[in-house]
C-alpha cells in the first residue's frame, strides 16, 4: 500500500502546478482578445504651424565710372564685393583730376547703404583693408609711403566716424556707424586728402584699399 501512494502524491505535486500556470495563461489570453470601450474624446489638430527667416540685406548706391548712380547688394548669400563704386574718387570722372592729385587736394564721394531686407541691423560697421602704394606709370618716385600720407574721412552728417591715414585704416577696428531698420539708409561720405608734406618721391603713385561695409542682425 505504501509503495503505491508515494508516486500518485508525487504525481498531483506535480500537476497541480502545471494546472495553475496553464489557468492563468488562459486567462492572459482571454484579456488580450477582449475588446476594449474608450470614454467620448474631443482633438483639435494645428496644421498650419510655421516659422522662417527673416532677410538682412545691403544695398550700396554711388557713382559707378562714368557718373551714373549704380547700386551694389549683398545678395542671397550674405556678402558681395562691389568694383563698381570707389569711394576714394576713382574712376568716377565726376571728381575730376583723382589721378593727378598734388599735395593739400582732397576727393569726396557720397554713397548710400540700404538695409532692403526684412531684418532690422542692430549694428552697422565700416573696416578698411590692406592699403596698396604702387607706381602708376614710367614716371614716378620712390617713396613707397603713399598709404601714410593720405588721410580718409567717413562722415555720416556732422558726425564723424572714421579718420586717419589709410594705412591706420587698415589696422583698426571696424568704427560703428549705428543701427540700421529695415527699409532705411544711411547717407555717408568719404573723403580722401593727399597731406601737404607729400613730395616728388611720390609723384606717379597710386593707392588701393578695399572697405567692407557690414550689417549685424
């Protein structure tokens, strides 16, 4: 009798566990093909949502070379170089006698700067560049000191914003000029003077320097 009880207990041991996990498997699966009600909703979807970027864009109107205002923009990628308009006198026949300039002359040229875009500029910058003596023709002097010698005035108004030899022009920092809205200028004129102690060393030069104009948003 003995030997035939242990194995059946042994045997319900074992079943009983093996019912249980098979019930509550059952039931898991019951749950996962229930179908589920949702409480009454309410949505409302934005569908026309955007940003973009605003435009900061510089114009620059002055005399091109035979007189007549032409004007120079800074374009879709931000920055341009503009050989139409010299702002020391240059090729503009309007400033007669540019090239053949004696100690004590002077040249001005008026430009405008333009802020066509749809920023307004926070700041506005002018910054000269390196400053270049070269000889003109078989006739001329010496000296290569011509940058030194000539003093470059940029006035907005009565107000001066820039004034120094050309060669200090060169080297320091880009001068503030102010903020500038959107869809208004800036009247600026610039105005080169060959010093007085010139001499015959420098006869027959010539001197070029770039400037850049630039808008901050």
């Amino acid at each position: 009798m003995s030997k035939t009880t242990a194995p059946r207990r042994a045997q319900r041991r074992i079943a009983v566990p093996v019912i249980v996990a098979g019930g509550l498997s059952s039931l898991l699966l019951a749950f996962s093909l229930t179908p589920t009600f949702s409480a009454l909703t309410a949505a409302i979807t934005n569908n026309a949502n955007t940003a973009g970027t605003g435009t900061l864009v510089m114009e620059e109107t002055g005399p091109n070379g035979t007189g007549v205002a032409t004007t120079c923009t800074s374009g879709a990628t931000g920055s341009a170089t503009c050989t139409d308009i010299n702002k020391y006198g240059g090729s503009n026949p309007s400033t007669s006698g540019y090239l053949k300039m004696k100690p004590g002359d002077a040249q001005t040229t008026t430009v405008t700067i333009k802020n066509s875009g749809s920023l307004n500029a926070s700041t506005f910058t002018v910054k000269g560049g390196t400053c270049t003596d070269a000889t003109q023709g078989s006739v001329s002097g010496s000296a290569t000191n011509l940058c030194d010698l000539y003093t470059i005035d940029i006035k907005q108004g009565a107000t001066s914003i820039y004034s120094g030899t050309a060669t200090a022009f060169a080297t320091a920092a880009a001068s503030s000029i102010g903020a500038v809205t959107a869809g208004s200028s800036v009247t600026l004129t610039i105005t080169a003077t060959l010093n007085a102690s010139a001499t015959a060393a420098n006869q027959g030069h010539t001197i070029t320097q770039p400037i850049t104009w630039t808008f901050n948003a």
